[in-house]
C-alpha cells in the first residue's frame, strides 16, 4: 500500500513539474510578448518550424514566380534566393524585395495583434524602410543590367551592376531568413520560446539578449519610447550588420564596387534620417557606428506626430500594393 501512494505522489509530482514546464512557454499575453493561447508545441521549439513559417508568408500566393524548370512546373523558394539558384532570374530580385518591405511592414504594425501597434518590433520597421531603399539599387541595378544591352566595351560596368544586384538580392533574402523566424516565434512565445530555441544551440547568444531586453520592455507596454525595448532592437540592428550583412553583400567585394555604386555619403532610409557619415560604407565598424543615429532616427520619426501618421500611411500602402499581387496559384 505504501509503495502505491509512493507511486502516486511521484506521479503527481511529475504531472506538476510538466504542468510548469508547460506553463512555462503558455503565450504570457501583454507579459510575455505572445498572444494568448495554448501551450507552445514540440514542434514550435525549433528554430526550422518558424523559419518554414517565414518563408510560407513570404512566397505564398505569389504566382509570377512560377515557370519550367528542368521539364516541370516549380517555384522557388527562398533557398534558391538566398544562393542564386538557376531558378532565380535578375528580374526576381525586384519582385522579391517587394514581398520583403511587405513582410517587415506587416511585423512592425503589429497586425497580429487585433490592430493594437504595440510598437515593440523597431527592427522592422527600421527594416522595412532599409529593405525599399535596397530596393532602389536593386532596380538600379536591373535596369543596367536587363537583356545585357551594354556593349562588350563596358563590360566592367556590367560585371559590377551584375554582382551589385545579386550580393544585394541574396543578402536581403539572408537578412529575412534570419529575422523573420525570431519575430513570429516571439510573437508566439515571448522571450520563453525563444530561450528554448537558444538552448537547442539554434539561437545565438547575442539574439536572446537583444530579446530579453525587448521582453522586459514590452512587460511594461513601453512601445517606441521604452528604453529596453530600445536597446533591444539597436542590438538586433548591430547584430544583423555582423551576423548577416558583412559576410553576404560585402566581404570579398572590392572597395571600388562600393565606391562606385553607393559613393561617399550613403543616405539614411529613415525619412530625415541622417546620412551615414562615415567613409566606407564596407567597413563594419563604421556602419556599427552608425546603428545608433538610425535608431534614434527610426524612434523620432515614428513617435512625431507627422512622422507616425506618413510611416502608417506608407507601410499600409506598401501592405496593399504587395496584396493585389497575391493571388491563389493555378
């Protein structure tokens, strides 16, 4: 008799200890950074779930992409942008990054959120308006380059627009391959789920910090003006420059490409941001320096009152342009 109720109080222990555990990464709501809901699945605790997510909202519906590839109907996915497969052609890049902006728009007005902008994801909005301006040089640099009409003669000026448009249109790719998964997982979880996901080794370090401030932040609904949530974001902006831009648009790529293309003084995407100020665009510590001043722009442009009314005004037009492209695929 007392082995049984031995038994069942072990039992009732493990049955609590799973119970918190679960409890653990329930969405916390308004505290946790998620949306209230079940207890977080499995499946949800990795890093591939989200990321397949990502990629399922970014590509769906979006049937100009499709054509014969090797004797069959395929699209590609965001693998082959990403690497510059033979199933990508230069005149891809320009419609891809237009489902990007749409992407990051949709993030920072926080539509998940029955229409509350809790004004936590700065990243992306930040983001957004980073993603369009590359989507001028992208176009730019099509236009130079479509149906190789410049002759033999300028065939350097070719080669730097071709490889301007690739290393651009595959580090934007990058750069949504690798933000977008942690904004819904977070979005889903808060800051738990993601520290699950870390604890796996499928999130870095430098990531969950720069999420745990935004947690703490978002704990207290500080929106745009919250110092952690702040922080939080400027981290995420640094990292992204570390992590994702320098080794994919501008390690192993002349100063002169830079020099040529985006001159000096490079422009803020922030709308009366200031301009970068430093001297090669291609180094990444000038560009770290830099991080700050587009935040600080970023956070005054959306908290004045003529600035939030033309970022909302804007995203929510890039949002609707990007919709009446989507369609079911035949």
């Amino acid at each position: 008799m007392r082995t049984v109720v031995l038994l069942l109080v072990l039992e009732c222990v493990v049955m609590a200890q799973a119970h918190c555990e679960a409890s653990a990464l329930l969405l916390l709501g308004e505290e946790g950074g998620g949306i209230a809901g079940p207890a977080i699945t499995d499946a949800e605790k990795s890093r591939a779930y989200w990321r397949k997510m990502a990629e399922e909202q970014l590509l769906s519906k979006v049937p100009f992409f499709r054509r014969q590839y090797m004797g069959k109907d395929e699209d590609p996915t965001l693998e082959d942008f990403m690497t510059n497969s033979n199933k990508v052609r230069s005149t891809d890049y320009v419609r891809f990054n237009k489902l990007v902006v749409e992407r990051w728009c949709v993030l920072f007005l926080d539509k998940a959120h029955e229409g509350k902008n809790r004004q936590r994801f700065l990243w992306a909005g930040a983001a957004a308006y980073a993603a369009y301006q590359v989507g001028d040089n992208i176009r730019a640099a099509y236009e130079m380059v479509k149906g190789n009409r410049l002759p033999r003669a300028t065939f350097t000026e070719f080669q730097l627009n071709t490889t301007k448009l690739h290393r651009l249109g595959t580090t934007n790719a990058r750069v949504y391959n690798d933000m977008c998964w942690q904004h819904l997982a977070y979005e889903r979880g808060g800051y738990a789920l993601l520290k699950a996901i870390g604890d796996k080794g499928e999130l870095d370090e430098a990531a969950l910090e720069a999420w745990e401030l935004i947690s703490k932040g978002d704990a207290r609904k500080g929106g745009v003006t919250d110092k952690d949530i702040q922080a939080g974001n400027l981290k995420l902006l640094r990292r992204e420059q570390r992590v994702v831009v320098q080794k994919h648009a501008f390690d192993g790529v002349s100063a002169h490409i830079y020099a040529t293309y985006f001159g000096p003084k490079v422009t803020s995407p922030i709308p009366g941001g200031h301009a970068f100020a430093g001297t090669n665009i291609a180094d990444i510590q000038q560009r770290l320096d830099w991080m700050p001043v587009v935040m600080e722009d970023f956070t005054r442009h959306a908290t004045s009152d003529g600035g939030k009314k033309r970022l909302e005004r804007t995203f929510d037009e890039w949002i609707d342009w990007v919709s009446l492209l989507r369609q079911p695929k035949s």
